[in-house]
C-alpha cells in the first residue's frame, strides 16, 4: 500500500464512523425503545452495502477504500455485541433475543438484497 492509500483508509474510516455516530443517533432518537434500533440500522445498511460491493464485483483498492475503510469503520459488530450482553444482563431478554435474531436476519436479507443488485448494475 502507497502512503496515499493508508491516509485515504483513514480519512474514509474516520468519516465513515463519524457517519455511525449520527446515524445510531438520529434513528435512536426517533424509535423511543430499549431495543438498540440504531445499530440495527446501521448494520444493516451496511450489510446492504457491503453486498453491494460485492455483487459489482471490486476488487484492489476500490475494495480497500470502499469496503474495508468504509464500511468496515461504519459497521459495528463490538457494538451490537455489547448492547446485546448489556439487555441480557439488565434481564431484558426478549430485547436481548430480538436483538440477536432480527440483526442477524436483517444483515443477511440486507446484504443478499445488496448482492443482488450490485450484480444487475
């Protein structure tokens, strides 16, 4: 990797966690739940868009920059772990269960779906 590229992994890793942030934010602010439906919005979108990169088929740096650097600073697997453990532990285990489950099957339709397009542009 050039030295250019480790400053564009991160520059785009920052912006994209920062990106994270907001979006965990904006979507927890408007669904008045436990259930940490801000990280669930974000995995899943970037699911979706990690399936999308692959149906296009990237390869090389655009991967790095747009997969690896990109989505993988905007995704946040600690996070949904966490706050997994974090309801268990509280005795919200519907929450705890619901988390595990629609995060897993939401990522997965997500990045399916993603796939599937990518491959048809």
């Amino acid at each position: 990797m050039s030295p250019l590229e480790w400053v564009a992994v991160g520059a785009i890793g920052g912006a994209s966690a920062l990106a994270r942030f907001f979006v965990d934010g904006i979507v927890a602010s408007r669904v008045a739940s436990d259930f940490p439906a801000g990280t669930l919005a974000v995995n899943a979108s970037g699911a979706f868009l990690l399936g999308l990169l692959t149906g296009l088929a990237l390869n090389g740096e655009s991967l790095l920059l747009a997969g690896t650097a990109s989505i993988g600073s905007y995704t946040t697997f600690s996070t949904w772990m966490l706050e997994s453990q974090r309801l268990s532990e509280s005795g919200d285990q519907v929450n705890a269960g619901a988390n595990l489950i629609v995060s897993m099957g939401a990522g997965l339709a997500a990045a399916a779906l993603g796939r599937l397009i990518g491959s048809h542009l």
